[in-house]
C-alpha cells in the first residue's frame, strides 16, 4: 500500500515539536547544569545517565502495552495524545530549576524531573515510531517515511538554537549569572509546538490507528516471562544483533556532539550566542539536506553500504574539525567560525542517515505484530548506550579540569574539550562501521542486483 504524500507529512510533523525539546534537553542541558546551575560534570551526566537508562527501561513496557492495547482510539494514538501532553508541562518545570538552589537539591529535582519527562516521551515516541512502521509496509516506503520524520526532527533543531541568540544574553551565556528567563522563554516555545504538532499527527493520521495485524495475548498467568520472551527475541535473528549493535555506537557520535558541543563552541572556539546559533543552524541544514541524497543512494546501492558511506563522511568532517582545532588560536575568529561551518554541513550531512536508514533496516526486519515491542528494544539498546556516553562525558569534563560556572577555562582545558569530542566521533564512527558491515541485508543485495542486471542489459 502506497502512503499519500500528504499522509506522510502528517506522519513526520509529530516529530517536530517533541524533537525540539528533547533537543533542547539533549543540546542545552549538560552545559545548562554545569555553566548555569554549577553542578559538577560527574554528577549532571550521572542525572542524565540515570533518566536515559529509565528511559530504555520504559520502551519495552510502553512497546508491550500499545502492542496489545484495545480500544477505540486504536494502538499508537491514546499513548501519544498522553505523551505530549505530560512532555509539554514537563519540560516547563525542569528549565525553572533556580541556580541558588543547594547542590543537592538542584540535583535530585533535576533527576526526578528527568525521570519524569523520560517515561512520558516514552509513552510518545515509542507508539509513535511503531505507527510509521504500521503505516508502511513496502521496503522503500519504509526508507521514505523515515526520511520525512528525520527532516521534521532535525528541523527541531532550529527552535532551540535560533532562539538561544534570542532569549539568552550572549556575554553571559557561560555563567552563573545568565538569566533563567531565557530558557524559560525557549521552553514555552517546545512546550507549545510539542503540543500542537503532536496534535496534527494524532488527528492527521488518525484513520491509519487500526492499521496493523490485531494485537497478540500475552500468555495468562505469566505475563512477566511472556513479556520478556517477546523482548529478547529480537536477538533470535543474528542480524538484528549486528544491527542493533552497530546503530547505537553509531548514534554515540551524535551523543558526543550533542553532549560536548555547547562547551566546545563557547570554551574551545569563543562563540557568542549567535554565532553557535548559527553553527547549529548548519547542523540542522546538513541533515535536512542529506535525506534525499542518501535516500537516492540506497536505492541504487542498497542500505548497508550507503550506512557505511555515511560514517565515513562523518569521519572526514571530523578529520577536517581537528585541524581546525589545532590552527584556531593562529586564524581570525569570523574565518574559524565559517570553516568550522563547513566541517559541521559535513559531519551532519552524514549523521542525517544514521538517524534515519538503520531504523529503516530494521524495519525490514520486524514481525508485524509486534513493531512497538521491537521498538522498544531498539531504543532500550540504544538509550543506554547514550546514558554510558552521556555518564562517560561528564565524568570526562571533570578529568580534564573543566570548572562548572566559569564564563572562561584555560587553554588547555579549552583545547582537551575539543580533543574529546574528535576522539569520541572518531572511535563511534569507526566501530560502528565494522559493525555495520557484518549486517547482511537480503532485501540490499536484491537491490544491488537488480541495478547490476540492469547495467549490463544497457550494455548489451
């Protein structure tokens, strides 16, 4: 069955206002921890950590749940509606934390908020996701669907970025002293798009909310064996293994980004709000802009190997990103700011498809009747791999001397923060792609074939 276009946009729009504040959250809150609220390195990837494990936990049991849920509202859309509303409140209540707070209390509030907001973007994106894979079912549909909800969410980038040379004082974004109205004023902004986005998709996809085999029993009397028999039967398929595997190390680069870049780009490089404003801007452009690219590609080469084209274009960005690191003291500011541009368009271009084709691939591999509980273990696996990264960058930041609350570090301090974000890409991107080339994809040899065959009927 072929999806409308228009079907499809109503599909990857709910992307877009719960993707803006989990990026606002994945993008702003280590650095809003250790620059504004004065935590400790250790102790803010420790809250993160914690929330994001929580988090994995949570998708199984949502995944379950809207797998064998019965009602008129269909299996995804009563979870969604309860998501994004809790999500939208939630995410209000973490950014009015006030600074002066003890240590502790900041971060007990912190963890429990996270702990919050982490179950209920469960109770969203988990039947969210698995309602794409109801709505496709043909190989390439799947690849298309994707890429709409990949543009829709990278498009969530530019909310908290262009707002931060907005809402937030530029002198001052690196200290104690920055307003909490910013923030404040950026999450109403999600709040609100997260609520009338997940809206739109509700009711614009509302006639596909039985689609999909009926929902299984789960066996009477043992549920708890049934539950987990279902979920980690998903490592019954060998390849499920390598993908599985290969997807959430290669998702560790965008971690090391996310996590690390807002302390690089104010520490490392001295960018004024607008400035990373606009660094982030051309993340979100080399995403959006590489979905059609690498959609083109697999059709051509099939999935796995333009997979492993994409790490390697990240690599070579982050090649290009560690020379300019190593000549940025020697060159103007304006002329490091627009070559770190171009590493950045770069870089994103090729984070682009691993957000959006391996999911795709796995697809390709799912019973029908039971896609959010694939789902599910898809992100418990790789959620915890982020919450181990996440943990591992702020036990990093104290390692290396970083001093929580300073509008400036030392030299040193400033270049290691750099050097661990190229190290940390680099070991992700390189594993991930052996990984990935373990996968063997069926339905990509097919295609491959197929062009082949073609090829030398030309020829003939």
């Amino acid at each position: 069955m072929k999806i409308s276009q228009r079907d499809k946009l109503f599909y990857g729009v709910g992307a877009f206002g719960y993707g803006s504040v989990n990026q606002m959250l994945g993008n702003y809150l280590m650095f809003f921890g250790t620059g504004v609220l004065g935590l400790s390195g250790t102790l803010m990837g420790l809250a993160i950590a914690i929330s994001t494990v929580w988090d994995a936990v949570t998708d199984p049991i949502v995944g379950v749940l809207s797998d064998n849920y019965r009602g008129r509202f269909g299996k995804r859309h009563i979870f969604m509606l309860v998501g994004c509303c809790c999500v939208a409140v939630i995410n209000l209540l973490i950014w009015n934390i006030v600074p002066t707070w003890g240590e502790m209390r900041k971060f007990f509030i912190l963890l429990f908020a996270l702990l919050l907001i982490e179950t209920f973007n469960t109770v969203y994106s988990t039947p969210y996701s698995a309602l794409g894979f109801d709505m496709c079912q043909t190989y390439h549909e799947r690849t298309k669907i994707q890429s709409y909800k990949t543009v829709f969410q990278s498009a969530a980038l530019l909310v908290p970025s262009l707002l931060m040379g907005i809402a937030l004082n530029p002198k001052a974004v690196a200290t104690m002293d920055t307003a909490s109205s910013g923030y404040q004023v950026i999450a109403i902004i999600t709040s609100t798009l997260c609520l009338l986005t997940g809206f739109v998709t509700i009711f614009g996809t509302w006639r596909y909310r039985n689609n999909g085999t009926m929902p299984t029993k789960l066996t009477v009397g043992k549920p708890k064996v049934s539950v987990l028999a279902a979920f980690f039967a998903v490592l019954d398929d060998r390849n499920n293994v390598f993908l599985i595997t290969a997807y959430a190390i290669a998702l560790s680069c965008s971690a090391f980004l996310t996590s690390l870049g807002m302390h690089v780009f104010t520490y490392t490089f001295h960018f004024s709000s607008w400035q990373i404003s606009f660094v982030m801007t051309c993340l979100v452009a080399g995403v959006i802009a590489g979905q059609p690219l690498w959609c083109a590609v697999s059709s051509r080469v099939g999935k796995k190997r333009t997979v492993q084209t994409a790490l390697w274009v990240v690599l070579l960005g982050v090649a290009g990103f560690a020379i300019l690191l190593t000549v940025r003291i020697f060159l103007p500011v304006t002329l490091v700011l627009w070559l770190l541009a171009v590493n950045i368009l770069v870089i994103s271009m090729g984070v682009g498809c691993i957000y959006s084709l391996p999911i795709s691939m796995f697809a390709d591999n799912v019973k029908m009747d039971s896609t959010a509980m694939a789902t599910g273990f898809l992100t418990f696996c790789t959620k915890c791999t982020n919450a181990f990264v996440t943990f591992l960058v702020g036990f990093l930041l104290d390692m290396v001397g970083f001093q929580s609350g300073l509008a400036t570090q030392s030299l040193q301090v400033s270049t290691s923060l750099g050097w661990l974000l190229v190290g940390g890409v680099t070991v992700a991107g390189i594993v991930a792609s052996f990984l990935f080339g373990k996968y063997q994809d069926k339905a990509d040899e097919t295609v491959v074939s197929y062009h082949d065959e073609q090829k030398h009927i030309r020829q003939v």
